[in-house]
C-alpha cells in the first residue's frame, strides 16, 4: 500500500507485534518513518497529504490514508469503532484494517464477529497463497512474468477458477486487477470485492469515471486506454507486484476482423512480459473463431484449458 502511494497510520496495540515486526525485519521501515509514509499515534497526524491524482489512485483504489490496528481475541465477539472517528477531512479517502492472528480466531467466532461487523471484508492470509498455481502443478514465483490463456466453454465454471487467481494474487501481497465488461457474468460474479481493482468498458460512456466504490468505468474498444491503465499498473507496483485478468477481450479492443482484435492482444502481451506481472487472458471457445483461437496459443507462454474434465494445464514454461 505504500508503493502504491498510501498513507498507514498504526494506532499502537498492547502487543505491538506489527510494529515490532516492521522495525526488525523492514529496510525501508526507518525511511518510511522519516518521510511520513508510516506514523504511529492515536491521533491523526496534522493536515497537508495532498490529494492524489486519477493515475494514483489507479494504482490501490481511491484511498490515501489507511489505518492500521492489531486486535486480539476478546474483540472476536463485538463490533469494532472505526480508527478515524476523529478525522476531521471527511474529503480525504481511507481505509481501515484490523489485523487478528488466526490462532486467536476461531471460525466460529470469526463467522459472528464478520456478523457484527457488516462493512468488513475478510482477507485470510493464512490459507494457501497457491490457490490457483497448484491446479496446474506451478507455483506463483514460476508465473510471474507470465501471460496466460485460459479457454473455456459455455458449460464451464470457468468464474472459480479466475476467483482462485485473484485470491492467490491477494495472498501474495499484489494489486489485483479486472479488466472486463459491464455486461459480463465474471463482472457480476466479482462485482463487490473490495480488494480487486474493476475496470468496467462501456458503450454508455465516453470518458473514464470512478465510481464511490472505486469501481472504474471506460469506454469500450478503447485499446489506448487500457493499455494506459496498464502501463500505470505496473509502474504504481513495481515492488509488490500485479495480477491482471482480461475477460470480455471484445469489448476492450476495437476491431471488425478477428485479425484486428489479435493484434491488440499481440500488444498487451508485450506491455505485460514484467518481472512484477502475472495476467490472464480468458477465451470462451464457443464464440471465438477456431482461427482466432488458433492464433493466440502460439503467443502465450502458459495455456490453460477448463472443460468437462476440470482445469489442466496445456502448455507451461519449461
């Protein structure tokens, strides 16, 4: 969050376990200290964080200050006061979070606390980070730098497997990112998580709006654009890294021939062959020409295929 321009106030603890924990195995923790990235009080620091730009905020969402707070398991069973209550910039974005060792966290008790406090989102990072590598017997580090195709088919539950992406992307500390359309199932199947960057294309539209969920809209068939966005992505997480999913190509890319739409594509890939990069292309195989389809697997280093039989693997680095 702080690569990404954010703002962490920690409102200090009994334990001060995430201090200590920053201070001693950290390098940057001193100069983030020094710069005012970081600051631990239980109160707010004085004014002046200057609001960010539209390509900023791109980067984790419209949020500038987040509040930090470690909290134990004699919380489990209330609600939780918000961190900034006393915050008097009510035009300045935030975000909380409250951090809870899962030993301390029953899942019964985790299940009412989530219960009494609606507006939280759940993140475990105590469940696998290879919920989505393991399927095709990789690990992530071996998909970084990747782009990958995955074909599937009008039968296929094909939004598990890319929700399985985007949770190992969140377990491993990246921005995670979806490039869709406003009419597709994945859209509204994702629609709401809080931790995943939308980017909406839209025929309605014809200039990018962020929405008060951080949801952001497009134009549709604006390949410039996307590739943009992109191009600031990467940029704003060059150190922890980014999982970007491409669903509803079509709408994304302007073209009257297939030929056309393949070309675009030809472009992201080489945009997206990054160290700090993992994307993932879907392809319905029911809609797309077979030439089409012919032609993207030879300019994809991994090929996965979800049919009747599952997810497998077609194709992975050697």
């Amino acid at each position: 969050m702080i690569d990404s321009g954010s703002r962490i106030i920690i409102r200090p603890s009994p334990s001060a376990w995430l201090v200590g924990g920053l201070s001693q195995n950290e390098p940057h923790y001193s100069e983030w200290k020094k710069n005012g990235r970081i600051v631990i009080s239980e109160t707010d620091p004085e004014p002046g964080v200057q609001r960010e730009s539209l390509t900023e905020r791109l980067s984790f969402g419209p949020v500038s200050i987040v509040y930090v707070k470690e909290i134990g398991g004699e919380s489990i069973g209330s609600q939780i006061e918000s961190l900034d209550k006393e915050a008097e910039d009510k035009h300045q974005a935030k975000a909380e979070i409250f951090l809870l060792e899962s030993s301390k966290a029953p899942r019964v008790q985790l299940t009412e606390f989530l219960r009494h406090n609606t507006g939280m989102e759940l993140l475990n990072l105590s469940e696998s980070t290879e919920s989505f590598s393991s399927l095709v017997n990789l690990d992530h580090q071996r998909l970084r730098g990747s782009a990958i195709l995955l074909e599937y088919d009008n039968n296929s539950d094909y939004a598990s497997a890319v929700d399985k992406f985007l949770a190992e992307g969140i377990s491993n500390a990246e921005l995670c990112v979806l490039f869709t359309a406003k009419s597709s199932k994945l859209y509204r199947s994702i629609k709401g998580r809080r931790l995943v960057k939308i980017i909406a294309a839209s025929s309605m539209i014809s200039a990018p709006d962020e929405q008060p969920d951080g949801e952001m809209q497009i134009p549709d068939k604006e390949l410039g654009l996307v590739a943009a966005m992109v191009s600031d992505f990467l940029d704003n997480s060059k150190d922890s890294g980014v999982s970007f999913v491409f669903d509803s190509i079509t709408d994304l890319i302007r073209g009257e021939r297939w030929e056309q739409v393949y070309s675009g594509i030809r472009q992201l890939i080489e945009l997206l062959t990054a160290p700090n990069a993992i994307a993932l292309f879907l392809v319905n195989i029911n809609t797309m020409e077979p030439r089409f389809i012919g032609a993207l697997r030879g300019s994809f280093s991994v090929q996965i295929r979800m049919d009747d039989n599952g997810l497998r693997a077609i194709k992975v680095p050697a």
